[in-house]
C-alpha cells in the first residue's frame, strides 16, 4: 500500500484549466474588489462590457455634491512590464472601446484601470498570516486619456505610475467624484 504523502503525484493538484488571458480577467476583478471593499465602498457587475464598463464603483458617503458617487471602471490586465515606463505605463486601446470610455456625454465617470500582474502563473502567495500578491494597478480619468486621430484604429495612452490604485487613490477620487469636481 502506497500512503499518499510519499507518493509526490498523487499530492499534486491539477490546475483548473483556465486559459492565463481568462485568469488575467479574473484576477484584475478581484484585485479591484480587494481595493474596493477595503475603501468602504462597493461594487456593482456588468454582464458585458459592450459600453466600455467592467464594473461601477459606488460610495454610500453624504458628500458635498452628493450622497453616493458612482464611476465606471474599464479594467485591463498584462504581463508586458515593458509597458512600464519611468512616470507612466503605456497601454494601447481600440478605437470603438477608447471613444465609447472617452464620450464626453457619460453619464458616470468613466476610468481606466491596467493591472500588471507577474509573468508566470504564481498571482499570490499565501499563507496563515497574509495574502500577497506582486501586482499593481495605474489608473487613469478618461477625460484625460487625450483623443484619437480620425481613422486610427488605437490609442496609445498614459497612466501616470503617481497613479497607482490604492484604497486611499479610490477614496480620493470617490471624494472628488462626490463632491462635485471636474477632472
């Protein structure tokens, strides 16, 4: 009789078979989640992102303008750390989906939010104590991602790395969302 712990395959799990670009997805939700719920504020899904949107991102806070701020987040993510450049990382967007994010008559606010996660399959470490991870997200307001030539098919844009979304980055701009500011 083999006992299961000598044995190194059988105390191999099998990965659950999730293509990395279909992990990649998931995991910039959660992370953003993580940020959310730890800011205090919540998030509502989308079942598509047809409009440019992932997920909007709701305050419960009295501000001065109003009472619970919403903004609407288009979440990328990637391994390409070449994108990241000394103050900014570098991300290129589609024609359709840049102009529907950049629409100057949203009605929310829209962002985009690029997570750089680490090239081989290990997202987290964790253990009794802590959850880590080697990732980290740069956002950008869409009304500051420029504009895109007529006939050009995408935009180069730039996330500031002053940018990085945080919990005190999302109360920043639930608050200035809030109370009214313009980006």
């Amino acid at each position: 009789m083999v006992d299961e712990d000598d044995d190194p395959e059988l105390n191999e799990l099998p990965d659950g078979g999730l293509p990395m670009t279909a992990r990649q997805e998931q995991f910039s939700v959660g992370f953003v989640r993580m940020v959310v719920a730890a800011a205090g504020c919540a998030i509502k899904s989308h079942d598509t992102d047809y409009d440019g949107v992932d997920i909007t991102i709701t305050s419960s806070t009295d501000y001065r303008k109003y009472l619970g701020a919403e903004i609407e987040f288009q979440l990328k993510c990637t391994t390409q750390t070449n994108l990241l450049k000394p103050d900014y990382m570098a991300w290129k967007l589609h024609r359709d989906p840049f102009l529907k994010l950049t629409h100057p008559k949203r009605y929310l606010d829209g962002f985009l939010g690029v997570l750089l996660v680490p090239r081989d399959e290990d997202l987290l470490q964790m253990s009794e104590d802590q959850l880590l991870t080697n990732s980290r997200m740069y956002w950008q307001h869409a009304s500051r991602l420029g504009e895109i030539a007529d006939g050009a098919e995408t935009k180069k844009v730039r996330l500031p790395r002053s940018n990085l979304f945080d919990v005190e980055a999302l109360k920043g701009i639930m608050q200035r969302v809030g109370d009214g500011g313009v980006w």
